[in-house]
C-alpha cells in the first residue's frame, strides 16, 4: 500500500471503530506520536487509540487534503470532531473530566511508509485550541 491508501485505511478504520483494522496498518516497531503523547509499536498505536476513543467516544475526522510524494511519504490536513464524554488523559497522567463539549479542531499528520504498512505517524494539532474549546484553559 501506498500512503494515500494507507491514509485512507486509518481513517476509515478509526472513524468505523476497528482497533484490529487501524494496528494492522502499523508496523510491530512503529512510532505514533501526538501534542503530549509518543507512543511505540502496536502497544503505542492502542493507547493512542484509547485515550481519543474514550475521550471523545463520537469522535469522526475528515480528510480534506492528502499528499503523497514518491519516498514513502505522506501528509493529510484533516478535521477532528466529537463530543467530550469521558476522561481526557493530559501529558502529565492528569485528567480533564468530561465537559459535554462539543469540539472541531483541525489537525496534520505526517505518515512514513515502510513496505505496506506504516513505520511512523506525527500527528500535529493545536493543544491551545482544543483547552479551550473544552472550556479549561
């Protein structure tokens, strides 16, 4: 697979709730990686899922703008959106109890490609602005 297939496949896996269909699109030694979070292997790839899918339990994003250059390399522009329902674990192990908030927050991802599956994901997001969406900064 290729980068935009393989964009496509995590998003489509995440946004259908497949945990086992998202970690097969990673490699065993991958680096995942978000604002305050890095994560390793398939057992990073699981935490990260956990935190955002009990946090924001509707949670759907949106591809607006892939690209896919010729190294293995892929960017998305993407849109996250859901509801703040459960505990939000922060970077210091703390936790934002739910606010019922509802959040749109734009967010990039940089995706490294290995044979057919991923070796790294960067996920970039503006922390600031989702504190404050929330209601706690």
């Amino acid at each position: 697979m290729n980068a935009q297939q393989l964009i496509e496949l995590t998003t489509n896996t995440w946004n259908e709730r497949d945990l086992a269909g998202y970690r097969a699109a990673y490699h065993d030694d991958c680096e995942i990686t978000a604002p305050g979070f890095v994560g390793k292997g398939q057992q990073g790839v699981a935490e990260l899922w956990s935190a955002y899918m009990v946090a924001f339990p509707d949670n759907h994003i949106t591809v607006l703008n892939a690209i896919v250059g010729d190294s293995g390399l892929g960017a998305e522009e993407s849109v996250f959106r859901g509801t703040h329902t459960g505990i939000l674990v922060g970077a210091d192990g703390s936790g934002i109890p739910p606010t019922g908030k509802q959040v749109t927050l734009g967010l990039a991802g940089i995706h490294t490609v290995r044979g057919d599956r991923l070796a790294s994901t960067h996920f970039y997001y503006d922390i600031l602005e989702l504190l404050t969406q929330l209601g706690v900064s």
